[in-house]
C-alpha cells in the first residue's frame, strides 16, 4: 500500500511541468540541508562556548588554588569576596565552589556538588555537565597531591578542587551564533530558490523555443524539427519524434501517390467504358450488342482487376507500421498453399506449375497475407506471359544472407537493361503484348521492402525466361521439418 501510495505521487509530480518539479524535489532537499547545517552549527557553538567558558573555568580553578594554604597542618582557603563577584560576574551566574580532600574528610565550600563522572587524573582538569538543586551547571574537577600532606594523614594525598557555574552566558553565546546561522542559511536558502528559478528558467528556454516552432507550424509542415540548441538529455525524444513525422511524411505520400495513379490509371479504363455504353445503347443489331457487352465485361474485368492491384499497392505501402503484429511464417507451407491455388489456372493455360520446397524448414519473420499476396502477383504474371506448354516453378532455398521465395518461368523474360526498372510502379517491358498496369511487381517490391527484404531478378536456369526473387531475413525457429518433395497434386 505504502509503495504503491508512493508510486501515485511520484506519478502525479512526473505529471506537473518540469519548472514545478525541480522546485517541489529541490525545496525540499534544500531545507533539509539546511537544518543539517544549522544543527552542526548549534553543535559547534556549544563546543566553542564550552572551549571558551571552560578555559575561564579553569582559571578559576587555578585562582582557588592559589589561595589555599596547608602550613597550618589544617586546609585554609583564602578566598576574597571580589574575587567571587568576578567568577560571577564572568559566568552572569552563580557560581559555586568546593575544595576537599580525595577522602572528604575537610571540605569548605559547598559540599555536596556533584562528584566528577570520572576518576579525576592528578593536574588534569576535567569538565562535565550537572544538576545542582535542578538548575544545569557546568562543574569543572582539578586534582593535586598536598605537600606536605595534612596532619595525621600518612601516605601521599590529594586535593579536590571543583567550581560550577550556572550556564546562562554559554547558553546566550550558543544562542547568538545559532541565530545568526539561521538568518544567513534562510538568506542562503531565498537567494538559492530565486536563482535555481532563474537556471531553470534559462534551462527550458529550448524547449519554450521547441514548442513555439511546433505549435506554429502549419498542419501540411512534415519536416523534421531541427536539434539545432536542443539539450542532450531532449535530443532522442526530438529525433523519435522526426522518426514519427518522417513516417507521417511517407504514409501521406504514399496517400496522395495512390490518389494521383489511380485518378491517372482510371481515367482512361472508364472513359473507354463509358464510350462502350453508348455504342452498346445505340445498336440495335443483337449481335453487335452482345459484342458490345462482352467488350464492356472484359474492359470491366480489366478494370476491376487494376483497382484491386492499386489497392493491394496501397495497402503494402500503408503496412509501415505493422511489424508488431509480424509472426513466424513457414515459407515452404506459404508456397505449397498459393501454388495449390494458381494450378488449375495453370492447368487452362497448358503450362506445367510445380513446387521445389526447401530440403529444411525456411522461417521468417513476416506478415503471412502480404506474402502471399506478393507471390500470388509474381504466379500471376508468371502463368500470364509463359507460353502454352512452358513451365513455371515455385521453390523455397535458404541461402547465406537470407531465405528465398523464386519464381522461375520460360517465358519470354526481359533484357538487362529494363531489368533494372523492374518494380517500378506502372513500368511495363517492351516485350509485354498483354494489357496490363505495371503494378504486379510493383506490389511484390512494396510488400519485399516493408520485410527488410529484396525483389531480385535474373535470367532463368537456362538462360530462357524470368527468374524474381522474394529474399527476407532468415529467422532460427524451432520446428517441425517439412517435406522436400513436391506438394501432393502438384506435377
């Protein structure tokens, strides 16, 4: 629950700008700083008082001890009046004193201050803090041998010498500097928010700058948004965003380059099928306007036809986006299925269409409809200029950089020259006798490219007819193998 409170808030800074952010993470660490600096402050002023009130202490003590006198056999202290009113008047206190031997058999002063927290060490001053009659005092402990030592006293002796003194002026002196720490770290703190507005301020000046180039721009403005004064740490989320853009870019090129062909390829298809309707509707020979209409249907199958076709071209363009949804496809099933489609038309056409599958499972990260729609154009343009009795065939090989899709044919292939301008859209070879819109290997490359792939073409085996290559990324899949003979029905 506690983390998951801590999440929320966390979420809810990330959701401020950035300038209330930084100010509402700094404040803080700010102020926290500065009550650790004011805290070693109050711990310094206490030493330094304690040094500095201790020392007069000792003097103190010292003062005593020149007062004291044993030559009588007893312990005298000589202590004049004006020497306490100066203690005093020096600790802005009272002040309290007693000197005793170590056994506290002759004491003078005031008895019962509180012993020293530790063996005293001979003429080492020790200082400690107490309660005498609930007021805090600060006792200073000094010890001495006597010599000679009292009467009737065998053996070495000491003598212990005390002076406490009330705290008020250590407690006035640690008070003044630990206020005058405190004004100058709230000044500190004033003047450290005011210029971390002003650097934060100057820090998302280019991004003020950014976001007025972009709101200004017009709605059909698809170049890149320049890195030119953007900050590092800004950079990759500009350059994803031309990534964005650029794709926009091609997308609504792609739109317009499919509204441009397609009002420039039906134009022609509908005017001549409008020129038809009205022959066919001035006739009045039956047989004249049976002609008429089975000109009118083949014009419209045509036509039909090419509008699937450019359809296909812009649905392979507009596929840009689509690599999420790309799953591993078995080209050797892939090419078993769209060939078991296209062998009755080949059987029509005399031609003998057979299937070569990979020995081994060929995979590939691919979007299975677009590659079929692709090698269905290729088997369509393959069956359509192949003569009767030709042969076209489908097979499946893995080679060194990628797994390959071929569709060969003993048609009347193409030179070398136009081979090169195969693929472009409405392109057509100089030797194509039958009508058509240029845009089947079109469609292929479109689809090959969006895989990361190549359209490549070469003579057939034998130097006769067309050879064009699907070649797509290979991809390591464990699967079962497939069979390397041809597809059962399949000649």
């Amino acid at each position: 629950m506690i983390r998951h409170k801590a999440r929320g808030l966390l979420d809810r800074l990330h959701t401020l700008s950035l300038r209330r952010t930084l100010l509402l993470v700094l404040l803080p660490g700010l102020l926290g700083l500065a009550a650790v600096e004011l805290w070693l402050t109050w711990r310094t002023a206490l030493d330094a008082a304690n040094a500095a009130y201790d020392r007069s202490l000792l003097g103190a003590i010292k003062a005593m001890d020149a007062n004291i006198s044993t030559a009588s056999g007893g312990l005298g202290v000589e202590l004049p009046y004006r020497m306490l009113e100066f203690f005093e008047l020096t600790a802005s206190g009272r002040v309290y004193y007693r000197v005793a031997t170590e056994n506290g058999l002759v004491e003078i002063g005031n008895a019962d201050l509180p012993a020293p927290p530790h063996e005293l060490v001979t003429e080492w001053p020790q200082f400690s803090d107490a309660v005498y009659y609930d007021t805090p005092v600060r006792i200073g402990s000094y010890a001495r041998f006597i010599d000679p030592p009292l009467a009737g006293q065998v053996g070495p002796q000491r003598l212990v010498i005390q002076v406490a003194e009330t705290l008020e002026s250590r407690q006035a002196f640690t008070r003044v500097l630990v206020l005058q720490a405190l004004a100058r770290d709230v000044l500190l703190v004033v003047a450290a928010m005011g210029a971390m507005v002003l650097i934060v301020g100057w820090a998302l000046r280019p991004l003020q700058r950014l976001r007025s180039g972009v709101q200004s721009r017009s709605a059909l403005d698809l170049t890149p948004v320049s890195t030119h004064g953007i900050p590092a740490d800004v950079r990759p989320l500009v350059e994803a965003i031309n990534h964005h853009v650029e794709r926009n870019r091609q997308q609504a090129q792609a739109h317009r380059q499919f509204v441009d062909d397609a009002s420039h390829q039906l134009r022609t298809p509908l005017t001549t099928l409008a020129t038809q309707v009205s022959f066919a509707l001035r006739e009045t020979d039956v047989q004249e306007q049976r002609r008429a209409l089975a000109a009118i249907k083949q014009q419209l199958d045509e036509t039909v036809r090419q509008t699937n076709q450019m359809l296909a071209l812009a649905r392979a363009d507009s596929a840009a986006g689509t690599e999420a949804a790309a799953e591993p496809v078995d080209l050797n099933a892939l090419a078993q299925e769209v060939a078991r489609k296209w062998w009755s038309d080949a059987r029509e056409r005399g031609l003998d269409l057979g299937l070569e599958p990979a020995p081994q499972p060929a995979w590939a990260q691919a979007h299975a409809a677009l590659l079929k729609e692709a090698l269905s154009n290729l088997l369509h343009n393959a069956l359509r200029y192949t003569p009767r009795g030709g042969q076209v065939t489908v097979s499946v090989r893995t080679q060194a950089d990628c797994v390959a899709v071929m569709v060969e044919d003993t048609g009347p292939g193409v030179t070398e020259d136009e081979m090169a301008r195969l693929g472009e859209r409405f392109y057509r070879a100089s030797g194509a006798r039958l009508p058509g819109t240029g845009l089947g290997l079109a469609i292929v490359k479109s689809v090959v490219e969006r895989h990361g792939g190549q359209l490549r073409f070469a003579p057939g085996a034998t130097g006769q007819g067309l050879c064009v290559s699907l070649c797509l990324p290979p991809m390591a899949v464990a699967a079962p193998a497939m069979a390397s003979s041809k597809a059962p029905g399949l000649p």
